[in-house]
C-alpha cells in the first residue's frame, strides 16, 4: 500500500505537484494519469525519497521509503531505464544491485527469465534497445520480489508486441496480491490496464 498525504513539491516558483493525497491498493493496477508535466516523474521520485516533499508526505506500508531495512524487498521501481552503466553486462547489473541488496545470486537468473533477457545477459546494456533496456529496468524492480511496484510510463517507445508483454505482466502481478502503480500520459492505455485511476 502507497499513501500520500497533501504530497507537494515546488521548484523555486514552478509547482510541481500540489497537494496530492491518494491511496494505492494492493491487487489491482492503479493507473496514474496526467499530460507530460504533470507531476507524475515527481511524485514518483518523491515515493523512493529521490526528491523532498516541500510538504506532505508519502509512506510505503505505512513507512517512509527510508525506514525501510531493505528497501528493494519492499518496492520495485522502473523510473528512467536508461539509469544503467552501459559497459556491464546485462547480468552483472543485476548481480551488482542483488549483492548489495541481501539477495540471492539464483533470483538474477529467474528475473532475466521473467523478462525474456537470458540470451542477451552477458551482453553490455549499451547495446541494447529500447525495449530490452525497458526489460533489464523491469528485472530490476522485480529482482526483491518486493509487494508493491512502479513503472514510470513503461510503454513509452515500446512496439505493441513489448506493450501487450508489460500490460499482461503488470496485470499478472496485480493478480498475485502486489500493488501496482503505472504512469502513463496516455488515456487509452490507462484503459486498458489500469482498475484504479488516479488523474492529476
Ligand atoms: P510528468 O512526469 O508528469 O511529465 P514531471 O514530474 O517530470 O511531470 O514534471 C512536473 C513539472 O516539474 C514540470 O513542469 C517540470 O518541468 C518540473 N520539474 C521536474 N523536475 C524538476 C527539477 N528537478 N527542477 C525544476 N523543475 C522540475
Ligand atoms: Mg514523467
């Protein structure tokens, strides 16, 4: 469960997000729709305490994201999926965030197959596509097999073999109990996923 309270962010005289209370669920796909600048990329930000509330808060499970012991066990997060180091191999990405986090090597392995990146795993990121970044971005979020995840505008650039997986994928999720919160600027896609809008 996500819960923002009065979740507000301005930039000098810009008001980035203002004022945003909502709950997101666990077992449906909530959708976060607004135009491009909205506030979505901030509040989102705000969630994995990348950026500071002005005022207003956000707690995950009832926690600040800082007070989570292992936070990747708690909440996955694809923002930008170009946040990687190009020159390390698919699979050495995910070792390295894996190591650090308390996870098991094995659960690399069973994420890069969940994406459908085993055959390109030992290959550098740098060469990879829009949408094999998006899955290796993905197989992040996934790899603490964490309760509640995020995709900041997932679909973006994807062709509509990438969009239908993802769209199943986040649906597959909801279904096993998980609280999925997805962004999009795009109304038509919102409808076909999402149960639970939340607009700004
Ligand atoms: P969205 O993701 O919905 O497109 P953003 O959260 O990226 O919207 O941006 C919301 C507004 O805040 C935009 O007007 C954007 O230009 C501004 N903004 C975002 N990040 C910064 C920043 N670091 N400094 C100044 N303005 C920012
Ligand atoms: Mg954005």
């Amino acid at each position: 469960m996500i819960e923002s309270e009065g979740l507000t962010k301005r930039y000098g005289d810009k008001l980035a997000v203002d004022g945003l209370t909502f709950t997101v669920r666990p077992g449906i796909v909530t959708g976060f729709l607004g135009p491009n600048g909205a506030g979505k990329s901030t509040t989102m930000r705000m969630m994995l305490d990348l950026d500071h509330p002005t005022s207003g808060q956000v707690r995950i499970d009832g926690r600040h994201y800082r007070q989570l012991s292992d936070p990747l066990k708690h909440i996955g997060a694809l923002l930008d999926a170009k946040a990687v180091h190009g020159g390390r191999s698919a699979f050495n990405h995910l070792l390295c965030l894996a190591q650090s986090n308390g996870i098991p090597r094995a659960r690399v392995h069973e994420v890069l197959d969940t994406v459908g990146l085993t055959a390109v795993a030992g290959k550098r990121s740098s060469g990879f596509s829009l949408g094999m970044g998006q899955r290796l971005g993905i197989a992040a979020a996934l790899l603490g097999d964490p309760e509640i995840l995020m995709f900041d505008e997932p679909v973006n650039g994807l062709d509509p073999e990438g969009i239908h997986w993802i769209r199943n994928l986040m649906k597959g999720l909801a279904a096993q109990g998980r609280t999925v919160f997805v962004s999009s600027h795009l109304m038509s896609e919102m409808a076909l996923t999402a149960e639970h809008l939340i607009v700004i």
